[in-house]
C-alpha cells in the first residue's frame, strides 16, 4: 500500500477554496484566551483535590510540574507545526504531511474520541455545579425510565449556538466568562494562603499504601502492571500516576493548533497563544496545589471520598462562603472549556471532511465562514452523550488519547525538518531533534501510567477507525482521488 503524503503547499492551497473556507478573525489574544478558556476548568476545580487526597498527598505540586513539563515540551512542538502549517486540524493536518493518510486518519480518529468524551464529561460536571449554585440538587430528570440530564444539554446547546453564529463571537464570550474564572482561582490562592499549616505538607510524598479495590488487575496502571508491582497509592508510584492523571487539567491548549486556519497571522500568533496559555495556567495550577495541601492534611481531603473538590478545602476551615463563590468560578470556567472542545472537535472533522476522509457535504462553510453542519451534528451528538449515558471513569480516555497525539506531533517536527528544510516556519522549535525526543519519552511515560484498562479501551476505538478507514475514508480520499487522475 503506498502511502500517500499531502503536501504542506497543498494542504494550504485547499484552504482557499471558496465553499469550504474559513473567515480569519482571531489574533493570538483570542488564541491565549481560547487556551486557559479550556485548559482551567475541571482539572483546578476538582481533580486537584481528589488526586491529592487518594493518590499523591502534598505532593501533588510536583506531579503538575511533571505533567507541565510533558504539555511544555510538546508546546514547543506544536508551535512549530502551527506557524508552518497554518491549517485546521492540528495534529490530523500535521500528520498527513509527514505521515501520510493512514496515521492522520489514526489521528484524526484519535483526536475525535479526545475532544467528544472530554466535552461531554465537562458538560455533565456543569451540570452538576449548576445545581450546586442555585440549591436544586443537580440538573437531571427522569423520563421513561431514562435519566437525562437536561442541565448537559442546556450547556451543549448554548455552546453549537454561538460557535455557529461564528469564531469570534465565540472567543469575546470566551474572554468574558474567563476573567470571571479566573478571578475566583486568584481569590482561592489569595484567601487561602491565610490558612496554610506547614505541618500539613509532612509527609510531602506519604509512604506507599496498596491501593484499594479496583487497584489491581487492568484497574493498575500499565508501568506497575508491567514492572510486577501492586498498584499504591502515594510514594513514588502515587506521584507518576498522580501526573499522569492531573494530566487532565492541561488539556486543551492543543486545541490553538485548530484554530490556525482562522488566525489573522499564524506564523507569528499560534506560536504566541499556545506557549502564554500553557504558562499562564501552568503558574496558576502549582500555586492552587500548593496552598490547597497546606490548607487541610492530604487524609481529610481523603475522607472527603471522590466528591472532595476546592471547595471542601474551605469548608474544613470553616470559610464557608467561599464555597459558593468557587462553585459560580466552576460553572463559569467548565462553560468556556465546553465551548473551546466543542469547537476543537468541529475543526478536526471539518479537516477530515474537506479531505474526503469523511462526507465532503460536512465541510460546507456558511455566511460566516464556519461549518455550520459539522457544528450542529458535533452538539448533537455531544448532547446525547452526556444527556443519557453515563460517563464513569472515561476521562483517561481523554488523557491517552491527547497523549498519543502529542507523541505523533512531537515525532513529526522531526520528521519535517529533514524532509522540507526549505519551509518557512514562523516559529522553530529549540533543541531539534533532541526537544521532540524528549517530548515523546515524557508522553509515553505519562501514557504508561495510565491503567491496562484505559488502554483496552483505546486499542478497541483504533481498531473501530482502522476498519472505518478502509471501508470509506481510503476509497473517498481526495488526495487518492486526485492521484489516480494524474496516473492516467
């Protein structure tokens, strides 16, 4: 099977044609705003504490640095596929120029179980703040036996609704809820500097302790499974896993790469978006970790079970009040990381679409220059899945899956330097190809963290889109297309 390779020169070319061309409205403020749009979110209002509780203790700032390292490194690649392929997609369309077809449908693939399980999960866990701040027990009812959960679709259709009605619209409602969020993440660090204890950070990293049920078997992450350890709790094995969970709370800040096509200046302006966004909220998450381990002792925060959240943190302290104020912060921060995912995921498929890897039809923009179709099936269908299905423990899901592209991007800067010297890039990451390697070895050590089970579950989606693949997406390629007409 030969593999076919779509040029960088033509994966630029196809972005002007006239049916299927998107309006560039954004500057790299709206991309560092789309980017801590999506990237605070759930990660600081709720995993934090619940992995500083059950997994790491006190030492889960360093797991932040050791997950903020692996987003960093892989920034820095990312970037520089942006400014040199200003076209939507992100990792998909980088991947077909240095991979051909076959991996940037994998990745593609890849990309859409990312952003559609993480839009739902983030969906229902508005939800559930909504019912939080206004004292109604969360946004869920019950018909014919089915238990819906209409405060999940609410938010899904708010969010297709003006990301149809255009980007930019998108991104000045995105800058608004924003500053709301992050206000009440300053307002956390500075209140509760005031209650730290320094004896609650001894032990900073608490001995070992076999984890509890479910800590076995595929429920073990794959590293101890394959080294013969018990899966534990805290010690060293806690801290790893404990980053490759946290994980979570960066995701997001790839999503600047899909939106490069619509960028006024994308050599100079997605470099800037990607790398402010992720040191922005890399610098707000070590500061929350840290003042929440020093506000309560990491075993209240365990007692707390797998509800325990910032808000607990004050609670135990009797700042009451504040609880209220950090759920509206919640509500308001899982809104703009539903909006920013939901349209990362429109962006994959509208390039998938264009390229005749999916129906061509899906790729039609509208008066505003978005892909309205796409959009409204992708709110759709987001809205079903977090409306009736239960989501359970699907967010390692999301983490495998964005780490999986990052190891793609990060190989493929490799790969293009030596293929096309010649391009311009309007960014260059340093240190190539040692940076990238480096990128890939922490990705796939954080991928190893991850349980046996997460990664079942990935092999089995792959698996789903490879059959996919050569049942529709080869056959319908544009790009096969177009070289069969030239062999004639």
């Amino acid at each position: 099977m030969a593999r076919r390779t779509k040029s960088v020169e033509q994966s630029i070319a196809d972005t002007d044609e006239p049916d299927t061309r998107l309006r560039k409205d954004l500057n790299w403020w709206d991309l560092t705003v789309f980017g801590v749009s999506v990237v605070i979110g759930a990660g600081i209002f709720t995993i934090t504490a619940s992995t500083a509780g059950n997994i790491t203790g006190p030492a889960i700032s360093i797991s932040f640095v050791l997950a903020a390292t692996a987003c960093g490194l892989a920034a820095l690649c990312y970037a520089e596929f942006a400014s040199t392929v200003p076209v939507a997609g992100s990792a998909y369309t980088f991947s077909y120029a240095t991979f051909g077809e076959f991996v940037a449908w994998i990745i593609g693939w890849d990309l859409i179980l990312e952003f559609a399980v993480a839009a739902a999960v983030v969906a229902k866990g508005w939800s559930s703040y909504l019912g939080t701040v206004f004292n109604f027990g969360g946004g869920t009812a019950e018909l014919a036996g089915l238990q819906l959960d209409w405060g999940a679709l609410l938010i899904i259709a708010f969010v297709t609704t003006i990301l149809a009605l255009g980007t930019k619209l998108s991104a000045g409602v995105s800058l608004v809820i924003t500053l709301i969020k992050l206000a009440v993440v300053l307002l956390v660090v500075a209140v509760g500097a005031f209650y730290i204890k320094a004896a609650n950070y001894t032990p900073f990293i608490p001995p070992a302790e076999a984890a509890g049920e479910g800590g076995s078997g595929t429920e073990q992450s794959l590293f101890s499974l394959i080294t013969g350890a018990e899966g534990s709790n805290y010690g060293w094995y806690g801290l790893l896993a404990g980053a490759s969970i946290v994980f979570f709370a960066f995701i997001g800040f790839d999503i600047v790469a899909t939106t490069a096509e619509e960028t006024k200046n994308p050599q100079r302006d997605v470099a800037r978006g990607i790398l402010a966004s992720l040191a922005i909220v890399t610098v707000l998450y070590i500061a929350v970790s840290v003042v929440l381990t020093g506000m309560v002792r990491y075993t209240e925060l365990r007692d707390a079970g797998e509800d325990a959240n910032l808000a607990t943190a004050f609670a135990l302290n009797g700042v009451d009040w504040a609880a209220k104020v950090i759920s509206i912060g919640a509500l308001a921060g899982l809104t703009t990381v539903v909006i920013v995912l939901v349209l990362g995921q429109t962006r994959v498929l509208f390039a998938m679409s264009r390229d005749g890897l999916l129906p061509r039809s899906l790729a039609r923009t509208g008066a505003k220059g978005t892909p309205v179709r796409i959009t409204l099936i992708v709110g759709v269908l987001v809205a079903i899945t977090a409306t009736v299905f239960p989501i359970g423990k699907l967010e390692e899901m999301v983490n495998i899956g964005t780490l999986f592209a990052f190891v793609m991007v990060s190989a493929g800067v490799i790969v293009l330097r030596r293929t096309r010297p010649d391009l311009e890039r309007g960014f260059r990451a340093p240190g190539v190809p040692l940076l990238p390697i480096a990128a890939i070895v922490a990705c796939v050590w954080l991928m190893l963290n991850l349980t046996a089970l997460t990664w079942i579950r990935f092999l089995i989606w792959m698996a789903i889109g490879i059959a996919i693949y050569f049942l529709y997406s080869r056959r319908n390629s544009v790009l096969g297309r177009r070289e069969a007409a030239e062999a004639r």
